[in-house]
C-alpha cells in the first residue's frame, strides 16, 4: 500500500486520457478482467468492509498499487461521482475487431450474436445496454467512433462491471461494417419505431446482429436501409416508445429466448406448423380433446345415431 502523495491529483476523462472506474463493484470486476489496465486505485481513508478487502487482495496479487486517501484529497480525485470509496485509474480501453467478435462466436460454437450500437450518446444507456448484452450472452458490441459514449467511470458503473467481460470494437463506417457483416451470413435486425413487424416475428435462431439507435433519433437512414429486418416493440400507453436500454434488452433476450428454445427442443420455434405440443402440452392436450368434441358432433355417424336415439324415445 502506497502513502497518500501530496502532489496535485488531476485526472480528466476522454479520448487518450486516464479513465476512472468507480464503485467497489465495478471495480472487483475490472481487477477480475484479463483486458482491462490498471493503474492504481484508490480507497478513501477508513473505509472497511469485505468488498475492500477483496479489492486490496486482488490488487496485491496483480500488481496494483493502492493507495489511502483522505476526504479532502479523495473529493479532489473523485468530483461529484458516486464512489462507494474507491476508484480505480484505467488506462485507455482496449478496443478489439469485429473479427474477434466473430471468432469468439466461432470459439464458442454458436451462431453469431452481435450487439450494435449506432450513435448511442448517453453513457447510463450505453452502460446498461453493455451490461444486459453480457449478462445475454452477446458475443461482441460494435459502436461508431464518433458521437457516441466514450468508455468511462460512468459506463463502466452503469454497466456495473460488465465492459471488463464483453469485447467492443469501435468502427469509423458502420454502414460498410453492415455490409461486411451481411456477407458473412449474419442477418441485420434494426430497432425502429415505425416498422411494419414486431420484435418476436423475426427468427433469431440464425446468425444475427441487433442494432439500437440513438436516444432521441433512433436509427440514422443508412443505417436503416442497410438492415435486413426492422422491428418494433408495441406500445399500449400514452408514451411513444421505451428507453433505448430497456428495447435493446427486450430484443436481446428474445433471441436468448428463441435460441434455448430450439437448442432444448432441437426445433425452430418460429415454424408454425411444428405441432404446438411440443412448446405447451397441457394446452395443447385440451385444444386436442376441443377438436375431437367438434369432430364427433359434425361426423355425420354421430347425427344418425343421435336421430335413432330421439325417434326410439
């Protein structure tokens, strides 16, 4: 453990620059990672707990000088973000290709399953759309080099540690990437307010990637038009559509869905004329017994005998 320095610290966020990961959650897990650099972390004088003391021993074994501050100096490295006490200085994320993220679905031997981000500009949604695709299973992200959320302390506390587990690949043209993408058999499914299908009519059994649009103006034209499917989420109330995170979540485990789905009845699930047993017997059983009562009482076999009945009595 380092003594407090009494050098001005000054750490700024951005493109090139030192980052901060805040929280001791979000912190264990970036100590976990094999992929993310850090340089040294910081714990507000006093604290204790299990949490810190599972920081201070993750950080021993892998070389991470920790260093104890006090309030006022704490408060000077830390501004107005939420801490829990400890902070953690990373270095500038590591970006891989898309590539890679196809190699992992290769390594894993499943059908791509891509996440696209297309301008996505608030870093608590950026965070949040980060954390459900890990927790989802995706096997990369793809996010446009420019206006969009840089990875900082606030995505990596959105995320609650999940951009230390899941690759991202920053691309200049996402237009061109859509295209390469579509080239190697993966189908393009775009989140749009205004389409003609919804989220659940697409089959997410084959390779795919889904794509999230921007806060406020959702998916660019180019984009739009590059996309093989677009989807929407129906809307029962009086607000017209859901936060950017919460559709991108519902799609994704949709195709969580659909995928256990066929990997469990090794059928495809978006094929309707699979008998409906197969997903729900106990209803099926009763639509079975409904048809045979409609059968039998238009069989004209039965009539006839319902008339000799009558006209013996």
């Amino acid at each position: 453990m380092e003594r407090e320095n009494t050098q001005p610290i000054e750490i700024q966020e951005g493109e090139g620059k030192p980052k901060l990961i805040a929280g001791r959650q979000p912190v264990i897990e970036a100590l976990k990672s094999q992929s993310v650099m850090i340089e040294k972390i910081y714990i507000l004088h006093g604290i204790r707990g299990s949490q810190i003391d599972k920081i201070r021993n993750l950080a021993r074994k892998k070389g991470v000088p920790v260093v104890d501050l006090n309030k006022q100096r704490f408060r000077e490295l830390a501004s107005d973000i939420a801490t829990q006490g400890v902070i953690a200085m990373i270095s500038e994320a590591k970006y891989i290709s898309v590539d890679d993220i196809l190699n992992i679905s290769k390594e894993r031997g499943e059908a791509p399953f891509i996440l696209i981000l297309d301008e996505i500009v608030d870093p608590q949604n950026f965070g949040a759309l980060v954390r459900t695709a890990e927790c989802a299973g995706v096997h990369g992200v793809i996010t446009t080099k420019h206006h969009t959320a840089i990875i900082n302390s606030t995505v990596a506390r959105a995320s609650a540690g999940a951009v230390a587990h899941i690759g991202i690949a920053k691309v200049t043209n996402l237009a061109q990437t859509l295209d390469e993408l579509k080239e190697k058999g993966i189908w393009i499914v775009g989140a749009d307010a205004n389409a003609a299908k919804y989220y659940y009519e697409v089959d997410y059994t084959m390779p795919v990637a889904i794509v999230i649009g921007n806060e406020g103006k959702g998916l660019r034209f180019l984009t739009k038009q590059k996309c093989d499917f677009l989807v929407k989420i129906p809307m029962y109330g009086k607000v017209e559509s859901l936060n950017a995170s919460v559709a991108g979540a519902l799609i994704m485990y949709e195709v969580v869905r659909a995928r256990e789905l066929r990997k469990k009845k090794n059928i495809n699930p978006y094929i309707l004329n699979e008998p409906i047993s197969e997903f729900f017997s106990p209803i099926a059983e009763q639509q079975k017994l409904i048809s045979e009562q409609i059968e039998k009482e238009e069989n004209p076999e039965t009539k006839k005998k319902k008339k000799t009945k009558k006209q013996q009595k």
